[in-house]
C-alpha cells in the first residue's frame, strides 16, 4: 500500500479517494488493454521535483535559464527511445507530446493542410478517434476517408489500396485500439508508395509488443511513428514521436520532416514539456530495454492466445476467430447481451473490461455487441497460461449466471496471489 504520508495530513479527503482507488486496482482483475501498471520507479519519477520545472524550446534552445539537468534528462529519453527500438541516427525523436492524442496531432500541424485527405482506420472497426472519426479534431480539420476490416475481421489490403488509389490521400495512418490481428505494415507502405502518400502508423496500443519483438516492427517502412507510452510500454501517460529524416515523401514534398514535426509540438501545440513525464518515460525505456521486457512482451501474447483459445473452447465467439497481439474481441451477439450489460456484470465481480463495437455492429456505440479484453496488466502481474484459463472460465461463469459471491471470491484470491 502507498505511505501517502504528505498527503493524508494536507488533504485527507484526497487520500482516501487515492488508497481506495490503489485498493480498487490490487483487487480486480484489469483485462482493458490499453491499460497498465508502471514500476515504482516510474512512479517515483512522475512524482518527482522535475514537475517544477519549465524548459519550453528543445534541448540547447530552452527559452528559461536552469534547464542543463532537464536537457540531459531529455537526451537520454530519447537515446533509450532509439535504443529500445533499434534506431539509428536517421530516426529524429519528440519526446513531449503529452499524450496520443496531442501527438498525432502534431503529425497532422506538421505534414497536412487543413481540408487535406487523411485516410484511418474506421472507429467502430478497430480505428483510434483520432485517426480520422467525424466527431474528433482529425475528422473536422480535415477531409478524412476511412478503412474497414472486411467480414472475416481482417484488414484487406486490396480493399484498403483501391481506397487509397480512389481517394489520393495525403497520409496514410495504420494503428488500431480494438484490432487483434497483426498489421502488417510493409503492405500499407507499398500503398502509401504507390499513391504518393505518407505512411504514418500509430502503434500506441502494440509499442511494448514492438519492443520485445513480439509484433513486427513498423521502422523499416513508415515516415513517422507515433506511439504512447502508458499502454504495452509500460510508462507512464505520455507519448513520443518517432520521424524518419530520411523520409522521401518529405523530401518530395520539399520539407525538413523533423523540425515540422518538432515546430508543430512546440510551438505549434504545446507549451512547456512536463519534465517529470519525459523523465519516466526514460526510466521507462530503460525497463522496456532489458531482457525481461523481451519475455514480457512475449508472455503477454502468450497469454492473449491463451485467454482466446479458453474462451472459445466455453462456446464464446472472437472476432476475426482469435488473436495475434495482446487483445481479442467478444461478439456477445449470439449469448443474447450486450457490451454494456457484460461490462456490468463483470465489473460486479471484479473483472474489470470495456465495452467495445464489433465491426458491422448493429447496436450503438454507447452500447454495442462487444466487449474486449487484453492481457499486458495480467501480464505485468505475472500471470501465465494456467491463470488465463481460470480467467476464462470466471468470464464465462460471470455472463451465464454462475454465483455472483462465488466468483467475486475466486477473482479476489488470484489478486492476492499476483501482488500489485
Ligand atoms: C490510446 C491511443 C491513442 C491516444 O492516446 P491518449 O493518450 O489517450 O490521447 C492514440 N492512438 C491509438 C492507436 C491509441 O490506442
């Protein structure tokens, strides 16, 4: 438990919120896998002094004095960040985009006209708001097309090339927040190629997968990679962005990708970095380097297979039939309840999921056909295959009226098993 000791004789009314939430999280079973637990190191960074600090501007070009730590702090995030993912010199890195959604942001200020053609994955298909859905900024500022998966839950790359050839997009975003399977980026960057386009991808979701090696990597084929660092890497909220100098699409298009990209964060978005961020986010990458990280993100994929495999043996139906990465999809249409009512009762038993479309969903987003679940928090717990299949058959239990009291016992006795 958190000694909190500050601040329960400041603000008590606070700590408490905070110790019941920290009780919340060591109690049930988290399968939301856009979701982790960080290290205490990590933690001890966010927490740090470094929040008092303002550096606006980039390393050597702060516009306030007192900033030689916080430039050291911020070189060495992103050398890890090279490192983690095996970048040479040719990879420029931003570092302080406050979250995904500022971050794709930037992209879009930096290589997009307003009105420009932005081509994404379809939200209620997988895609992320920010890649182009109607009611997001990247759906308003510009002119935005989007792809499906095809009926089988696979991206179709046929599909998504006459797409792109029909629409002449300006850039092309691969990235997904609800899609199991594994992308296969040289695909789409042979599509960006073919119809002049930028070939983004946004790997929030699978970053740490991309780190262990147990997803490919996006690198060898796109003109900016953007990921957040709070999903699979494992750090804290943040997010960083990755641009290939080299880029020839820039170079067609007659820009320096790696100042636009750096203009476009700060000035063009942000103020002053959080300082304390960028600091976890290297201690972060520093973790995410280290041999247990590799078996980490491979267990984690173990475990989604796993999880798959039991859930479809008890008569559950998957999307696209199973899963490649750390996530699956369950279509409840045939079990007669909804995404909601599943969330629900799960959340009564401490079987934390989200609701979640599925694609060519009949019902509405607010309460659609399914639910998904991930595996990177049971991971980081130290669950393995064994604990999937008690997992399984507590989900199966929750959603066919199997005893509320039995089960909720059952998912507090693996909590106490794998600590938080
Ligand atoms: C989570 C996510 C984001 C946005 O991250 P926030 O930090 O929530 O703004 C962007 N893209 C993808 C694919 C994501 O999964």
């Amino acid at each position: 438990m958190e000694k909190l000791n500050h601040l329960k004789k400041s603000d008590s009314e606070l700590a408490k919120l905070v110790e019941m939430e920290t009780r919340r999280q060591q109690e049930t079973l988290d399968l939301i896998p856009s979701e982790n637990s960080v290290s205490n190191a990590v933690r001890e960074a966010v927490g740090s002094r470094l929040m008092n600090k303002y550096s606006e501007g980039y390393p050597g070009k702060r516009y306030y004095a007192g900033n030689a730590l916080i430039d050291e702090i911020e070189l060495l995030a992103i050398e890890r960040a090279r490192n983690v993912f095996h970048l040479g010199k040719q990879w420029h890195v931003n570092v302080q985009p406050y979250s995904g959604s500022p971050a794709n942001m930037a992209v879009y200020m930096a290589l997009l006209n307003p009105g420009d053609t932005i081509m994404g994955m379809s939200l209620p298909f997988g895609g992320h708001l920010t890649h182009g859905w109607k009611v997001n900024f990247s759906g308003k500022l510009y002119r935005a097309v989007q792809y499906e998966v095809g009926r089988d839950g696979f991206l179709d790359y046929d599909d998504i090339e006459k797409l792109a050839k029909k629409e002449k997009p300006k850039i092309i975003v691969a990235g997904a927040t609800a899609y199991p399977r594994m992308i296969e980026f040289e695909k789409f960057a042979k599509i960006a190629e073919a119809v002049g386009a930028y070939f983004m991808v946004d790997m929030a979701h699978i970053a740490g997968l991309v780190a262990s090696g147990a997803h490919p990597s996006p690198f060898p084929h796109a003109d900016v990679v953007t990921t957040t660092t709070h999903k699979t890497l494992r750090g804290p909220r943040g997010a960083i962005i990755f641009v290939n100098a080299k880029s020839e699409t820039a170079k067609r298009n007659g820009i320096d990708i790696a100042s636009a990209i750096d203009k476009a964060v700060f000035p063009g978005l942000q103020g002053g970095p959080h300082d304390n961020q960028t600091a976890a986010i290297a201690v972060c990458l520093k973790e995410a380097a280290a041999p247990e990280f590799k078996k980490y993100g491979k267990q984690i994929v173990k475990n989604a297979k796993a999880l798959a495999k039991e859930l479809q043996r008890l008569g559950f139906e998957l999307v696209s039939g199973g899963t490649d990465n750390h996530l699956m999809l369950i279509d409840l249409t045939s079990l007669g309840i909804s995404g909601k009512e599943a969330q629900d009762h799960l959340e009564k038993v401490g079987i934390v999921v989200n609701r979640n479309t599925v694609p060519f969903d009949t019902r509405s987003p607010f309460d659609p056909s399914g639910i998904r679940l991930g595996t990177p928090l049971l991971t980081t717990r130290g669950m393995k295959e064994k604990e999937m299949e008690m997992v399984a058959a507590l989900i199966h239990a929750a959603l066919t009226g199997g005893n509320k009291h039995d089960i909720s016992k059952k998912v507090k006795d693996i909590c106490r098993r794998f600590v938080l």
